[in-house]
C-alpha cells in the first residue's frame, strides 16, 4: 500500500469517526428513545428500493393491478426479512380490499356507420372509446353532421342551416387558436370551450359528439403500438368513505331561490381514432390529416350535413370482482403491558393508471413513503418500543384512501388501543430543510410536541404549518391516508414535502429523489414513533371539542371549516 494511500486511508477513518461522533450526539440529544436504531436509517440504505419500487415496469402501480400485486408481494418480502410480523387473522401480510370493476365490454360495445357503402363496425378499444366514469350502458343511434372548424374557435357559434337534432357532431381536437382566452375563470381554454360546446350543442338537439383525436394523441398510439385506454369504474365493497355534508350556508333574506336548470336528456361523447374518423365520414386517411394541417394552419373546414350516413353506437360493461391488499406488518412491542397498545406508520404504495402509454412512475409519491418505512422498521428491531408497531402500507389510496379506511373499518386491533398514526406519503422534494406536518395538532396536543421537541433535538428541520388548515385552498388536509384515522378520532399525521410541477406526471421519477431529505424525514418520523412508542399512556384527545375517545362515532365529525370562520 502507498503512503499516499495510507493518507488517504487514515484521512477517511478520521471522517468517519467525526461523522459517526455527530450522530451520536445527535441520538444522545434525543434521549434514549432511538439514540441506537437512528443511525441505521441512511440515504444509502433508501436508493436500491427506491429504484426497484419507484421503476417505469411497475406502470404506475395502480390499484387494483398485477404490477401493485408484485409491489405489495415484494414489501411484505422485506418486512419478512427485516423480522416484522404477519398480523392478519390468516396469518398473511395481506388485507385484501374486495372491488367490483366495471370496463367497456369489447365483445358488446360497437360503434356501426352505415352508408351508401354498406355497414362497417368498429370496435372498443382499437377504434373508438368513451369515458364509463358515470353512468349506465347505452345505445344511440343518430344521423351526421361534420363540424370541420366551426366549433373550436373562441366564439362559438352555429349556422342553423345545418339541422343538428337528432344528430351525432363529428370534431377535430386541436388546440385553441394561440391567444384564445377561457370563456369563464380558473379553467384551460380548451376545457371551457369543450363545456360552451357541450352546452350549444345540447341546447341544438345533438345526441352528441364524436372527436377525431389530436394528431399528437393519433402519432402517440401509433408509434407504440396502443388502443385506447380501457377505462374503469370501480366500487369498492365493505367500506364506507363518505364525509358528512357541512351544515348548508344560511341564504341571505331576500336572495331569489336558485334558477331551475335546464332539462339534461343523455348526451354522448365519443373518441375515435384516424383511421375510424375516415371510415365515418367516408373519406380518405389523407383527408383526415388534411383537415388537421388545415386548422393547424388557421385554415377553415367547411362543416357539412352527411344526409346518407347515420351512426349507431351501443357501450356495454363487463364487471369483475377483484383484490387489491394492504401490506400489513407488525412489531411486538417490548413492554409486556404496553405491547397491546399500538402505533401504526403509514404510508401508500399504490399510485396511478398509465394514459395512452405514458406511465407515472410514483417515485416521490409514494415510493418514498413506502421505502422509508422499510428502513424505519429495520431501525426499530435493534431498540423496539414498548408499544407494538404496526406498519400499513396502503392500497388504494389514490382512489380515495380506501385502503386506510378500510384499515380502520376492518382493523385486526381495538381500534381504541391506537395511540397515534404517522403517514409519510411523499418526503423527498422542495425545500431540502423543510417538511410539511399536517394534522399533528388538531387531535392531541403531544402529537404537535413530540415532533417540535423531537425535531429541535435532532435533525433540526423546519416544520412548517402552511397546509394544516381544512380551510387551506388546496385541502391537503383531506387528501392523504392520515385523514381516515383521524375520522376514527386517532391522533394522525402527515408528513408532506408538497406537490411540485412533477407531482402526478412521468417526470415524478427516482433521479428527482433528494436522498438527504430523504433520511431526515424518516429520521425525524422513527424518533417520533419511538417517543410516541414509550410513552406512559396513550396521546390524550385534549384538543377537538367533539373528539373524547377513538373509535367509528368520530366519522360523523364535519372537518370542514365553515367558510364564515375566522
Ligand atoms: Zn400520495
């Protein structure tokens, strides 16, 4: 070995003895509780996970799907390896959320122009498509009319000299011409001129809309090989997420009852695809992408009646039962009496649907969350807290926090006997000293305090407050897994580092990840849950005036802000 080798060497050996001095302190500064395992939480640990969980082949990890199905399989993996516990009555890491799927049927649904040609069937999804979000099956059968340009410029208007009743409207998606302004306020020119439309439209007798897609959107599908999405609607079973209605806002004397709105008979809106568009309007392909090159060139097309064709469309369902779990796991904790109260950490591991091929990957929300409890539980089996642990990794999430309240609904301990619930659901963006707490003082006052005291003495984070409110503007406090147990009256946070420009796009991927932010925030979290773990009792309910012991009766609570507050 060279003796500049050896420098280096003793040079390292010093930094690692400085770093390993400042950690100690650090974990002596913050009491026992934790002073051992803290250490084990490193950036360095977090990376391998966050690649593997946060990767493009997991699609999105949508809930319910195989590629969740695989995420879940390898969470409870890890957690097995780490040495936490199955807890559910069959001995399994898997809750199981039963869920009725409902799809397009492609065997039923068609699409079917006749002509002077003859009869041609389209099918679902190669060729058209339409939204299933609401409403029943249908079919509807109607003459045609081509709307060329006419109904995307920035006045909309329409010349009675085309008979729309009874009448299908075939348009062209493209962009608003460049300084087109929205018709009405907080909205894209393009979703508000969409609503004009589908107003004007109604009000002429249309039956509805067919939209030839966008060039982008045609190129996108064809170069990958794709369909159109299969959309789905999806009901979930044995649980019951419904927020109670505020009390209505008292009417001013004397202001008129509301307007009676218009009768709203069915109107359908379609989406077909190049080649489909062709078929319907009985021209050539080339024709099509002349239309487009046209408007894209501010160029009119004419609109026209097609008194020889007609349209005749039906959209059936197929309904499935699925499964899609909660990963739960369990740490037994150390006190032979407290161990039958318990703390749980969440966090959700499910994300979003691909859209016509671009996949959200998820990485910051919530891979993040999901691999810091790893990390954190690793933590934990070298100094187990006094209360038993229970880690949920949450399905369902993005569909409305299913999985927290079915968790709490169907929960495998006295729900009664939960001190608290710590939720980390996207930790590694914004600020690199700064994290968002949301929800730590409205239930118990030492939820708030436990993180002030445990922060000041370690990692020395800001914490800031700016989104705690229910009244805030983007009502964060009901949007993450925290909520449904703080409905059951549980003492829940979040821990939050804010939305960002990637936030539920393909750019929300691991290269984006602030690893040190990253460590922390879980740091933060395990000294938290380690405090929270040993304490005498159970974090008092000393701050919500309806709120006096855990437990379902809570679910009646109204969270909202009255808007005439403060
Ligand atoms: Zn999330």
């Amino acid at each position: 070995m060279s003796t500049r080798r050896r420098t280096w060497w003793l040079a390292l050996a010093l930094m690692v003895a400085v770093v390993a001095a400042g950690l100690a302190a650090q974990g002596a500064r913050a009491g026992a509780a934790g002073a051992r395992g803290v250490k084990l939480i490193t950036a360095a640990d977090m990376k391998a996970p966050m690649r593997f969980l946060g990767a493009r082949e997991f699609r999105g990890r949508p809930a319910p799907s195989v590629e969740l199905d695989i995420a879940s399989r390898y969470i409870a993996l890890e957690a097995e390896r780490i040495g936490l516990k199955p807890l559910m009555p069959n001995g399994s890491f898997f809750q199981d959320l039963p869920v009725e799927v409902t799809t397009m049927s492609s065997a039923r649904s068609h699409l079917r122009v006749s002509g002077p040609g003859g009869e041609l069937r389209l099918s679902f999804p190669q060729a058209f498509t339409t939204s299933i979000r609401t409403g029943g099956e249908w079919t509807a059968l109607g003459g045609l009319v081509f709307a060329g340009s006419a109904l995307n410029g920035a006045e909309l208007k329409w010349d009675d000299a085309i008979d729309l009743r009874g009448r299908w409207v075939v348009l062209l998606e493209y962009a608003p011409p460049p300084g087109t302004t929205a018709p009405s306020a907080g909205t894209t020119p393009a979703a508000s001129t969409a609503a004009a439309r589908t107003r004007l439209l109604r009000e002429k007798g249309a039956i509805g809309t067919i939209t030839v897609i966008s060039r982008e959107r045609e190129e996108n599908l064809a170069k990958q090989g794709l369909t159109f999405d299969v959309g789905e609607r999806l009901r979930w079973l044995d649980v019951d997420t419904v927020n109670p209605a505020p009390p209505p806002a008292p009417r001013p004397a004397g202001s008129p009852a509301q307007a009676p709105s218009a009768p709203a008979g069915p109107f359908y809106a379609v989406e077909v695809r190049h080649d489909a568009a062709a078929a319907i309007l009985g021209v050539t392909a080339d024709q099509v992408r002349g239309y487009f090159a046209a408007v894209a060139a501010n160029q009119p097309v004419a609109a026209r009646a097609m008194a020889d064709r007609s349209l005749d469309v039906a959209v059936m369902f197929e309904r499935t039962r699925r499964t899609t779990p909660n990963v739960v796991a369990y740490l037994p904790g150390s006190d032979p009496v407290l161990k039958d109260e318990y703390l749980v950490i969440g966090s959700h591991h499910d994300h979003l649907n691909a859209r016509e091929g671009r996949i959200l990957p998820g990485a910051d929300d919530n891979a993040s969350g999901s691999v810091a409890m790893l990390t954190l539980a690793k933590a934990m089996m070298v100094e187990r807290p006094k209360r038993s642990v229970i880690f949920v990794w949450h399905t369902a999430e993005e569909r409305g926090l299913v999985g927290a309240y079915y968790f709490v609904q169907h929960c495998p301990v006295p729900v009664e006997k939960i001190t608290a619930n710590l939720n980390l659901d996207m930790i590694t963006r914004n600020d690199p000293n700064g994290i968002y707490l949301i929800g730590s003082n409205k239930i118990s006052s030492e939820l708030d305090k436990s993180f002030k005291d445990v922060n000041a003495a370690s990692v020395k984070l800001t914490l800031d407050y700016k989104y705690e409110d229910p009244g805030e503007p983007n009502r964060f406090f009901f949007r993450s897994d925290h909520y449904p147990y703080m409905r059951y009256g549980i003492p829940g946070v979040w821990i939050f580092c804010g939305t960002t420009p990637d936030y539920h796009t393909e750019r929300d991927v691991e290269e984006r990840v602030d690893y040190a932010k990253m460590e922390k925030v879980t740091r933060l979290t395990y000294l938290v849950a380690m405090d929270v773990g040993n304490r005498p009792a159970l974090l008092p309910l000393d701050l919500h005036p309806e709120i006096k012991t855990r437990g379902p009766q809570n679910m009646k609570v109204v969270w909202q802000r009255p808007a005439t507050a403060r």
